[in-house]
C-alpha cells in the first residue's frame, strides 16, 4: 500500500473519529481536537495549521498583549506584538520554526525564550502558548493562553 493511501486512510478514521468525540464547550471542543490529532497522527501532517492566529494574553502590568502568528507552509512565521494601553509601536519578529519530533508543537527560532514565549502545540484552528517548560498551562486563565485562527 502506499504512502499516500495510509495518510489517506489515517485522515479519514481521525475524521471518523473526530466527528464522535464533538462536544457542546468550546474549551472542551479544543481540547478534543489537540487529543485527537495527537492520537491519530500529528499536526504537521493531519491539520491545515498554516495561517494567522490571534488573541490576547495576559500581561502582568496591562491589561494585555495582543498577539498575532502567521504560519507559512515554508516553515517560516511573523510574530506581532502590542501591548494595550501602551504608547509603544509593536514588536515584529520573523524567522522559521521547527517541529518537535512529534509533529505536535513547534518552536519559534532565533527568540529568546525567556523574554518571549517560543513554543506552541498546534492544535485544530488554535495554537496553545506553553510555558517556559514546554507544557500546557493549565489553571483558570489557562483559555488566556490560546491564539485562534482566523478565516
């Protein structure tokens, strides 16, 4: 059998799948989806994950940072950065990312990681900012913490 007939096959019994497991929270629903991507394969492969996500994160002297990551296909990002309320034009980053060895998380390069959050796990239209240990926060402002795609 070839390649393309098992990814082919793989991305239909997810889909199958997927389509099960729908639930009525968003939250959940996102949830979900990264559990589900994570068990029938990884993100690289099985999600459409090039495009721009935004949300705002929590900022500990404002009232929040807007965020906005565009994904290429070529393995290259833009980052933008605004802080609100402040009289500051915002940060851009560009540069590449690489995937972990799971195809599940990538990692901004050539940020430093202890002024800026490098790595994200890539779930279904929405990528999870991880800490600096590279989990997932969790708690009450863990919803904070996601950038959503936009159409």
């Amino acid at each position: 059998m070839s390649m393309k007939k098992i990814v082919f096959i793989l991305s239909i019994a997810c889909l199958l799948f997927g389509l099960n497991a729908c639930k009525s929270k968003s939250k959940e629903q996102a949830d979900s989806n990264v559990e589900i991507t994570s068990m029938c394969g990884n993100s690289m492969i099985s999600l459409d994950w090039a495009g721009t996500y935004t949300g705002v994160i929590p900022c500990a002297d404002c009232p929040g940072i807007e965020v906005q990551i565009t994904l290429n296909k070529d393995n290259t990002f833009e980052m933008t950065r605004k802080y609100q309320d402040r009289n500051v034009d915002a940060f851009v980053f560009s540069g590449t990312f690489s995937w972990n060895d799971a195809g599940s998380i990538i990692t901004l390069n050539g940020l430093d990681a202890n002024a800026y959050p490098t790595q994200y796990q890539v779930g279904e239209n929405v990528l999870f900012q991880l800490d600096l240990e590279g989990n997932r926060i969790t708690g009450d402002l863990a919803e904070n913490y996601m950038l959503t795609k936009i159409e």
